[in-house]
C-alpha cells in the first residue's frame, strides 16, 4: 500500500490531462485522470482522492463549478484546485473570490491557465499540509 496522495484531474482536454499526470506523478503523487465531467462523475464513485483538479470550463461554461459541487457532497473535506482560462478570454477575475462567492463556488484555491508546474506543486503541498519538498523523495 502506497503513502501517496491521490490527486485527481478533469479536463475535456486529454493532452492536458495526460500533462498534468506527467507533472504529479513527477512530483510523487498517484494521479488519477478523467477527461471530461461524465467520466470525472462516473469515477468519483470508486476513487477517494486527496486533493482534486478540476478544469471550470468543460462541456459548459460551468462545467467544473458543477463537478466541485458533487465533489464537495461526496467528500466535503477534500481540496479541490480550479483551473480557469476565463481571466484570460473574458477578464473575469476568480482568483480572489470572497469568503462568501469561495463558499458558494466550492473550490478552495483557483488558478489560472496556463498554470506553472512549480505553482501547482506549491498550491497542492499547501492544500495537503505538506512541507516544502516532501514529495521530492526518491526510493533507492
């Protein structure tokens, strides 16, 4: 049995999903993928992440607020990362939601596409409460 954490990733788009499975599982975390909302909803009912990905724009516009609302039904304690390029094409702005849209969105940090490995990383080290650099551990 593996001390890994579980992160699970949606996006409609599979190249970014297998990319952002490339950079965890780099980073030492087990990575679960689905592409798309459907998918993503079909596999939450046998995985238990610790930390999730989700992408907001999907099949609709908000796609990934929906799926952070089951999630967040499933398991209310489970951190849950939104990755949005609506700053970018609409200049809406969700990275600082108040204490009551943050409640309402269900999502506990958001960051905009194209997200840096090195910032997710630190967001989910952050979420996880883990220290700087644990998960840079290598086995002999």
């Amino acid at each position: 049995m593996s001390d890994k954490k579980t992160i699970f990733v949606v996006d409609d788009d599979p190249d970014f999903v297998e990319q952002m499975r490339l950079t965890l599982n780099a980073a030492g975390y087990d990575v679960v993928t689905a592409v798309g909302t459907e998918d993503a909803e079909e596999k939450l009912l046998s995985v238990r992440p610790d930390l999730a990905v989700f992408d907001l724009m999907m099949e609709q516009m908000d796609s990934g607020f929906v799926l952070s609302h089951s999630f967040k039904q499933l398991y209310p304690q489970t951190p849950i990362i939104l990755l949005t390029a609506v700053a970018a094409s609409t200049g809406i702005n969700f990275a600082t939601p108040s204490a009551e849209s943050q409640a309402w969105l269900k999502v506990d940090k958001v960051l905009d596409k194209p997200v840096r490995p090195d910032q997710l990383r630190a967001e989910i080290r952050r979420l996880l409460k883990e220290p700087a650099g644990q998960t840079e551990h290598h086995h002999p």
